[in-house]
C-alpha cells in the first residue's frame, strides 16, 4: 500500500518536472524560432534595400549615359515632364523592381542637372534614393588655363589648379595640382634647339636641384608641386570655344542683352551695384603719340584707352545674366549679388574682325562668397591698355579665346609705360601666354605691372557665372548623397 502510494506520487513529480522542462523546451524553441526569422527578415530586408540601393544607381549611372549622347534633354527622351519609371532587370531578363528618376535641369545660363533616382524592390519592400549633381566641367574649374605654354617664375605662388595644352615650365610654388596636355616639349626660353635630347618634362621645374631630361622618372617635388603635376592629361578644346561663344549669341538675342557694332571704336559698360549698366559709345581712342610705337611688332598694338564717349543711357542686367557684344567693348564698375557674362566676338569669325575686351579702371566684387561673379569672354584679347589705373584690381574670369590675357609694351616715350599694382581675382583662360609686365636682361620692370598678385576664385568651381565655355563635352559628378 505505501508502496503503492509513493509510485504513485514519484510519478506525479515526473509529470510536472515533464511539463515544466517541457515548457522551458518549447519556450526556448519558440525563441529561437523567433530570434531566427526576425533574423532572416533582417537579413533579407537588408539585402533588398541593397538590391534598392544598386538599382537607384543604376538609375544615375543610366542618365549619365543618356546626357552623354543627348546632352541637352532633361525629358528623359519622352518630351514630357517626369518622373520616368524604369524595370530593372538582371543578367538573366528577370524583373527585379524599378528606378524613378526626377530631374531637375540647369538653371538659365549654368550647367548643373539635378537627378534622383529612386530604386524600389519587385515586391516593394525596400526604397532608396540618391541625389546627384552633374555639370559640364567649365573653365572656371582651372585657376588658369592656356592653350599654349606657360612660365611661372620663381616669385608665382599659385592656389587654384593650373592646365595647359603645351608645357609647363613652374619655378614657384603651386598648391594645387599642375597639368599638360604634351609628354615632353621643347622649352623655347631656353634657346635650345629641337633635338629631342634637349626636350624637358611636359611640366617641369627649374628650382635647384633641376628636374632631370626625359626618358629619366619623374621626381616628385614637393617643394615646388605640393599637390603633385601630371602629363600627359586630356587637353581642354578651346577650337569648341567658338561654338559657346555662338551659343551664347543666339541666347543673348533671345533673352539677353545684344548689342550690334558701334560703327564707332566700340562700346564702354560700367556695371552698377543696383543690378544695372551704363552704356556710352567710344567715339575715339587716346592716340599713341610720336614718342610711342609698337617696339616689338606685337598683333593688335594700340593704347587701348577711351578719348571720348556718348551716353546711351542705363540698362537692366537680363535675366539671364548674359551681355553679348558685337564689337570691342570697355568694362569696369562694381557689381553686388548678381552675376553676369559679357561677351565680344564678331560673326562670322575671322582674325581680323576678331573683338577684344578692356579693362583700364577696377571691376569689383562687393561680396566675395560667390554672390558676385563677373566673365569676361573675349574673342581676341582681354587687355589692360596704356592709360589703366596704376592700381588696378580686376574681380572677374577673364578668357581670350584666341589671343591672350595681358598688357601690350609701352615703351618709356609712351607714358603711363610703368604701373605699380595689379590684383586679379577670378581666373583665367588664355590662347597665348598670359602677362602684365615686361622684364629686362637684369630682371628689372621695363614695361607694365610692378607688383602682380594673382588669386583664383575657390567660389567658381561651384558658382560660376553664366555661359562659360565648357573644357569637356561629358557631364561630371560634382555632389553625390544619399535621400531619403
């Protein structure tokens, strides 16, 4: 009988000890089972955002490819307004979900395509959007860029990045980079003759110790180079320049300012802070004099500088920021949070209606955060003439599609030949050899700018002013972030 009863009650334990670890069991199974799908769903949720991610990419890298052979549609090709829905589908035709793409095209006058492209899994579970920034890369990239070579001497020291088609002889100090075109040249100023033993660098430097001669490697002078140089690069295509400079012809006529020739010697602007311009006629030049001639047969000598003037009245800046000219043109005053393009040139073009811009009198920024910006893009030459101010700062990008940016030699019969001070800040593009003054055997100041300083404009590569000519012909990446 006790016997019996403690079986029994041995056995009603084991139950409830069976039902509790029982529990426990299921309880622990149960989590795990839970641990592990929430696991897998995290997983698998993380793998379709990836798939979301690659196909907003896809997405971007398609437009890319799109604006490279239509570079001004921002329709996706449809002529209508977006968003454009696009399948994406992998190696193997199967639907794996869509990118949006919304596009936002440049503003009058600038270069910059705003896309988002938005990529959605098949079974819509996961979004991801990204935002890019494309422009066409303009001059306005480089702090000075020539279609020939250059020289810098030993007092340049140079911030912005520098690119020219031909060599690169730089004695000074160069924060940025330094680029050419050519593998090795020939560096006339060194009198050399064009055996290829006396071939330098397609950018080199004269600093002690002298850069070896090609075939030799290249050393990598800091001291000189502080963001290092490269050549051969990719020349930048100034012959496209005339197609922008037409370009911006027909824009100007069309919701600009378009001014036919002068029938005079040209027109003189000065810009106004109130986002206006006065115009005058220039009637007459200051003549050379007798005691002044052009010593060293330069293309296009001449004084450059205003006699006499007839008032045209004040305009408005357009709207598009954008003056044309068809004839020489004078430009100098202060302009206050606008931007604006003025251009020289005469249609059709040739070497001897080519136009040119001057400026004799400072051009001024007010504000210096890339709320001003001034072009001044000539056909022929930007000249500081023979009556400029003696300090002279000039605020602008300043290019010479084909001739150069600079000062013509005014001998010591000509007056005004010597010049104490010149500021220019912006940058530069030049067909020739820039300069602003002319050095004797002994180094001294013959001609023109005592004191020269030049300073590129951080701001342009971001904020230019409108109608530049482009350097490339395929839209770059300047921003990437990822939306939500």
């Amino acid at each position: 009988m006790n016997n019996f009863y403690f079986s029994k009650k041995c056995s009603g334990y084991l139950l409830i000890s069976v039902l509790v670890f029982g529990a426990i069991g299921v309880m622990i199974i149960s989590g795990l089972t839970g641990w592990l799908l929430t696991n897998w769903k995290a997983v698998s949720n993380l793998s379709d955002r990836e798939r979301a991610f690659q196909m907003a990419e896809a997405g971007i890298d398609y437009y890319r490819w799109h604006l490279a052979h239509a570079q001004k549609d921002f329709q996706d090709g449809t002529g209508l307004a977006g968003p454009y829905l696009h399948n994406f589908y992998n190696n193997n035709g199967e639907l794996m979900g869509t990118y949006e793409l919304t596009i936002t095209p440049p503003a009058i006058g600038d270069t910059i395509v705003t896309i988002v492209s938005r990529g959605r899994t098949v079974s819509n579970t996961a979004t991801r959007a990204i935002e890019v920034k494309l422009t066409l890369p303009s001059v306005a990239q480089y702090a000075v860029v020539c279609n020939s070579l250059i020289r810098f001497g030993e007092d340049a020291e140079t911030f912005g990045p520098i690119f020219c088609n031909g060599g690169v002889r730089f004695d000074g100090l160069a924060h940025n980079l330094v680029s050419s075109a050519v593998e090795k040249y020939d560096d006339p100023d060194h009198g050399d003759d064009d055996d290829d033993d006396n071939y330098e660098f397609g950018v080199h430097t004269h600093v002690f110790p002298t850069d070896p001669l090609p075939p030799a490697s290249v050393p990598t002078r800091a001291d000189v180079f502080m963001s290092g140089r490269q050549f051969p690069a990719t020349p930048v295509d100034f012959a496209g320049f005339t197609a922008d400079m037409s370009d911006a012809k027909t824009s100007a006529q069309n919701g600009g300012t378009y001014l036919a020739s002068s029938t005079k010697s040209g027109y003189n602007i000065i810009l106004k802070t109130n986002k206006t311009f006065d115009l005058q006629r220039v009637d007459n030049l200051v003549s050379a004099g007798g005691g002044c001639s052009d010593e060293y047969g330069e293309d296009g000598w001449g004084t450059w500088s205003i006699k006499n003037t007839t008032s045209l009245g004040n305009f408005p800046i357009p709207a598009n920021g954008l003056i044309f000219v068809e004839d020489d043109v004078w430009v100098s005053g202060q302009i206050n949070n606008y931007k604006v393009t003025i251009v020289a040139g005469a249609f059709p073009e040739t070497a001897a209606t080519s136009k040119s811009i001057t400026v004799n009198s400072s051009l001024l920024y007010t504000n210096y955060t890339g709320s001003d910006q001034v072009a001044l893009f000539a056909q022929k030459n930007v000249n500081v003439g023979q009556n400029s101010d003696n300090d002279l700062r000039i605020d602008a990008t300043l290019i010479a599609k084909n001739g150069r940016v600079g000062r013509y030699y005014y001998a010591l019969g000509c007056g005004n030949h010597n010049r104490s001070n010149l500021t220019l800040y912006g940058m530069m593009a030049t067909n020739y050899r820039f300069g602003f003054a002319f050095m004797d055997t002994n180094g001294e100041i013959k001609s023109g700018y005592a004191n020269r300083q030049i300073i590129y404009d951080g701001n342009l590569a971001f904020s230019p002013p409108p109608y530049l000519p482009s350097t490339r012909h395929e839209y770059e990446i300047i921003s990437w972030r990822e939306v939500r």
